[in-house]
C-alpha cells in the first residue's frame, strides 16, 4: 500500500513547499524542522495500525481503564541524509528501538553509473515486530532495498513502514517488486529521474541541505 500524503490538503503541502524551494531551503534549520514535522505526522498516522492491549493506570483520584502500545516499534534510517526524518519519528514512538545503516551511492567517474556502499549496521531482534524506516528520498529504491536485505538478517519484521519525504515512482515500483507487503508513506511523489537517477523536480541532496556540503572522493 502506497500513502500520498500530499494528495489530500494539508499542512504536509506547505511544509513540502518550503523544502523544495531554493531560497527557503537554505535555512538548514527551518530545512531539518519540515523533515522531522513530517515524521512526526507519519508516526501518528502509523500508531493507528500497531495492535494495542488494555491497560490500568491509576490516577490520584481512582483508576482508569485505558490503551497502550502491544509492542514498541523499531526505528531506522540511513545515515545521514534520514536523520530529521528519523528525529520526526521519534519524537512520537520516544520509548521505540533504534537501527541505524550507513549506506551511500557511489558513482562511477566514466559514467552516470553507480554502486551502493554499506559499511555499517546496527539493530535490535526485529523477529515478530514492526519495522519503520526513514528514508528521505526514495529515488531508484537501491539503497533501500539493499538496506532492508541487510536488516532482514536481525530476523523478520511482523510489518513493514517506509516513511520518504519524496519518492519516485520507479523507486515506488522497485521497492514494491521486491518487498509487495511493505507500507509506503509518502509526503508527495513525483514522476522523473535524471540519467544520475536523481528525483526531478525533487528537492536537492537531502543531507546537504541538512548538514552542509560533503566532498566527494
């Protein structure tokens, strides 16, 4: 199942139009706010489908009967462009696990060519639990695929949550041939790569706008 969120109005399509515009981008605070505003919308939105058990809580005044979360999820991203998303989403699921994976494209000096280096990852037991990972830009879908192969060896999620800023469609596609039950939230999709496999029209490197230029070897 794929989730547009900008499909409906709300304030993800103001928030979208700040990080896509250039002058405003530059702000890499008010930049990192609108990926970790959206996060934390998709985390309410995903504590509607996590299982809930009654609980008793005693107030100063008696007892009440209320919900709580069955089972905390586990959080993820790929370093370090997912990092405001990711902060979105756990500023909502505060008690959750954490995963992290360090993964980047490497690109190819001849061609428009590139490959996915992953030197890092750590994860809790996912067997049985629920998996949300935040990726900000899900533009061909190889590094999240490759990344999710990675974490199915710390055992088999009971669902699966990608949470992107922007996708594009074929990356829609890719992740979905590969992984058919996973659930996309996407705050907008758009319908173009470049020859790079960059998102057109897009918003730019997500982790530079966030933390600044990177040199390239």
């Amino acid at each position: 199942m794929v989730h547009h969120l900008a499909k409906s109005n709300s304030l993800i399509n103001v928030w979208m139009n700040e990080l896509r515009t250039f002058d405003i981008q530059q702000d890499r605070l008010r930049f990192r706010r609108n990926m970790e505003r959206i996060g934390e919308v998709v985390a309410y939105e995903i504590s509607k489908t996590l299982p809930y058990l009654p609980t008793e809580i005693e107030t100063p005044l008696g007892m009440y009967n209320g919900k709580t979360i069955d089972q905390q999820p586990v959080l993820s991203t790929i370093l370090r462009a997912g990092i405001p998303l990711f902060q979105g989403l756990l500023n909502y699921f505060d008690q959750a696990d954490c995963s992290f994976v360090a993964a980047y494209r490497k690109h190819s000096k001849l061609d428009d060519s590139f490959e996915i280096n992953q030197g890092y990852v750590t994860c809790p037991n996912l067997e049985g639990r629920t998996l949300i990972m935040a990726d900000p830009m899900l533009a061909t879908g190889a590094s999240l695929i490759v990344a999710l192969e990675e974490l199915y060896n710390y055992g088999i999620p009971a669902q699966v949550h990608i949470v992107v800023a922007i996708a594009c469609s074929e990356g829609i596609d890719a992740v979905r041939h590969r992984f058919p039950d996973f659930t996309i939230w996407a705050a907008d999709i758009d319908d173009e790569l470049t020859a790079k496999g960059y998102i057109v029209p897009g918003l730019g490197d997500a982790g530079d706008l966030s933390f600044g230029d990177k040199m390239q070897f």
